[in-house]
C-alpha cells in the first residue's frame, strides 16, 4: 500500500462501480440467452453483487483486517482512517452503480 490516498480512493470508487456495471449487464445478457426476463435479472444482480464490489474495490479483505489492525493495536489511526475511506469509496460506488441499474431498468416503480 505505497500508493498515494487520493489515486486510491478514486480507484476504489471506479472498481466498484464497473464490477456492479459490468456484473449486472453480463448477467442481463445471460439472463436473455437462458429466457428470463433481463431488465429484472439485472435489477436483481446488481442487489446480489453489491458486497462483492465493495470487497473487489478494496482488495479483498484480508489486507483492510490487517490494516485495521495495525490501527487498533499499533495506535496508527491514519492507516485506520485511510482504510475507513477507501472502504466509504467503495460502497459509494456500488451505491451509484445500484443506482444507475435502478434508473435504467425502473425495476423498483
């Protein structure tokens, strides 16, 4: 973790944003293939993968254990802020791609 915060927390947002883009709209398309509604399937993929594009986003969770870690016990409360940020990005941008999703399918009117 020698990168700088603010490519990080930028990068954060945008790879949970694309996992629950792209995770959604490949799984719409398999949907149609198989003869299931797409525009449902999609709403509903984008609610099942949501977590995952949050832990995808901040590189598993392992490294963000150990980090909070040597937060707690090692009294670094930066690294512990840092990783409280990065993960705040991440569910932003799961949030805004569940958003978008919603907007295009119009599932939930």
């Amino acid at each position: 973790m020698n990168e700088a915060f603010f490519p990080e927390f930028f990068k954060c947002f945008f790879i949970a944003l694309g996992v629950l883009l792209g995770g959604s709209l490949i799984g719409g398309f398999a949907s149609f293939i198989t003869g299931k509604p797409p525009m449902t399937e999609i709403y509903n993929i984008s609610n099942n993968v949501r977590i995952w594009a949050i832990i995808a986003a901040i590189g598993g969770t392992f490294d963000t254990l150990y980090s909070f870690e040597k937060g707690f016990l090692q009294g670094e409360t930066k690294e512990l802020i840092r990783q409280f940020l990065l993960i705040l990005s991440a569910m932003g941008g799961a949030q805004t791609g569940a958003a978008i999703i919603q907007w295009l399918t119009q599932e939930h009117i």
